[in-house]
C-alpha cells in the first residue's frame, strides 16, 4: 500500500488523531499561558523572585518528556491526566520568560503617567503594562506551541491522545507493510498541525497588537 492509499484508507482515524492533539495541545496552552503570567506578574519586579521563577521552569524542561509522563502514570494514572500535567508543565517557560521580559521592558515612563492620573496598581497592569508586553508573551506562545505539538506525540506511551498513537503504532509494527506509512503519516500530520497553529498566532498578532507596537 502506497503512503497516499494509506492515507484514504485511515483519513478517519488520522483526522480525529490530529483533532485530539490539537485539542490537548491547545487547551495546555490556555493553562500554560494563564499560569506562566500569573507567575510573571508575581516575579517581575523583583531580580531573584524572576530569576528563581526562570529557573524552576527551565529545570522542567530538562527533565525528559519520558520520564517526566511515566513518573506521573503512576500518580495520575493513563490517558489525559499525565498528557496535560506534562504539557502544561513544559509550555510554562517560554511564556513565563517572555512575560517577565516583555513586563520589565515596559518605559517606566508610561507607568508613572498611568500612576499620575490616579490609576491602581492593578488597573495599571491590566490596562498598560500587559498590553504593552503582549508582543514578547505572545512570542513565548508560539515557542511554547511549536514545543509542545511535538513533545505531546510522546503522550502516546501513556495512553494519551494524538498523532502519537500512529507513530508509536509504527514503530511498533517495524518490517510490516504499513509500518512506515503510519510513522510518516503521524510526523507529517504534526508538522502540518504546529504550520496552521503558528499561522493563527501570526494572524492573532496582528488582531491584537497595534501597527505602531508592531514597527
């Protein structure tokens, strides 16, 4: 059977693998994205409170994807909970990075008008620091997608959702007739999933960021 064959017979399964992994690796983000700020808002003021949040998640992302999902089998049991523990985990540091950046390179000068014309601490970061770092937390995002989209094929050993099963299927099944197919058809379909996820940040960026902060 010829890799295009392949695909016409298996477009099914293949279609609703790929909606399943799009799915887990998008809802992550939203946690990712939603805790690495929050850290961020709580360190980037201080050197050692980011520099410590940096490095907690950058010794996450050392630990290998492997490990860190059979280490959580045994706590959380299969399928869902260790691929979206896991994920979650791995997206924090490019956006939490960004987020301090991006919070710290914001001119002080328009935080001391915002304070003079008798906005809170909080009004102030929700409505002039945060949008001004949305570029560069918007940047961590794509890191953290792109990152993500391939680390959660890996889920497949633990029963997880995705592209992965196919590939773990072929690995499996090496010397079979189909057995490349199914690698290449799970690569490719991931490839294909972080090309339309990056493709919609570009077109978020350019929704949510104003010409003049993009220049």
């Amino acid at each position: 059977m010829t890799f295009w064959e392949y695909l016409g017979d298996r477009h099914r399964q293949l279609l609703m693998d790929a909606f399943q992994q799009a799915s887990a690796v998008f809802q992550c983000m939203v946690a990712a994205t939603v805790l690495g700020v929050l850290i961020a808002v709580l360190t980037y003021r201080s050197d050692w409170a980011g520099n410590l949040a940096a490095t907690a998640t950058t010794t996450v992302l050392a630990i290998p994807s492997l490990a860190l999902i059979g280490l959580l089998v045994p706590v959380v049991g299969l399928g869902m909970p260790p691929t979206v523990t896991a994920l979650t985990l791995y997206g924090l540091l490019p956006v939490v990075r960004n987020a301090v950046v991006g919070l710290r390179g914001v001119d002080p000068s328009l935080v001391e008008a915002a304070r003079g014309i008798g906005m809170s601490r909080s009004t102030r970061l929700v409505r002039v620091e945060l949008p001004l770092a949305w570029p560069p937390i918007l940047t961590g995002i794509r890191v953290s997608t792109r990152m993500l989209m391939g680390i959660a094929a890996i889920a497949a050993f633990a029963s997880g959702p995705g592209l992965g099963n196919e590939i773990f299927r072929g690995i499996a099944s090496l010397g079979s007739g189909n057995a490349l197919n199914q690698v290449l058809a799970g690569t490719l379909g991931i490839v294909v999933l972080a090309l339309l996820f990056d493709a919609a940040y570009v077109l978020l960026g350019r929704l949510t960021i104003p010409r003049g902060i993009r220049v």
